[in-house]
C-alpha cells in the first residue's frame, strides 16, 4: 500500500530491502490555479546517495490527453544506500509521504 497524502504530493514506498515505488499525483487542481504534470524522470547513484530527479511543468490547459498528472515509477536498488534524495526541477525537496 502506498503512503496516503491528502491531494498532490510525492511519495516513496519500499517494498522489500532493493524495490522502491514512487507515486507522482497531480490530479488535484483547485478552481482559478495552474495545473501541474510531470515530463521527465532519472535515477542517478552517486556515492552512497541515491538521487531522484524529477521534472515537473505547468499547464494552462490541463484538459490535455497527453499530460502525465499521476505517474507512478518502479525503482530498483542495486546496492544499499545511506539517503534518497529528491530533486524536483534541478530543486532538492522532501517527500510528501515515506512508507513501506
């Protein structure tokens, strides 16, 4: 099961010691604001840290049937690492939801 969070976020689910899941959700769009999706996604080790990348963009239009609002991404460990880190749009965030 993966980490609730009431509207958009990102969360990271571990399943077993090397699986990850991570959940993208931008489906919430509150009336009179811009609505988001994401375009690109990269894992990147280096050193101890695992790096996650993730690109997000703004839409005007967000009706569009090519916009990726929720993506969801299987990521697999090849080793142990001492942190995940996130970036989102060249930014260092937090995770919105950790379970697992």
């Amino acid at each position: 099961m993966l980490a609730y969070i009431e509207g958009n976020g990102i969360c990271l689910h571990q399943k077993g010691k090397d699986l990850f899941y991570l959940y993208l959700n931008g489906t919430q769009v509150p009336q009179g604001e811009k609505a988001f999706h994401y375009t690109d996604f990269q894992v990147e080790p280096v050193g101890d840290i695992l790096n996650i990348h993730i690109t997000e963009e703004e839409a005007s239009d967000y009706s569009g049937q090519t916009l990726k609002h929720e993506r969801l991404y299987r990521i697999d460990k090849d080793k142990e690492y001492e942190a995940i880190q996130l970036f989102k749009n060249g930014q260092e965030v937090s995770f919105d939801g950790i379970s697992g």
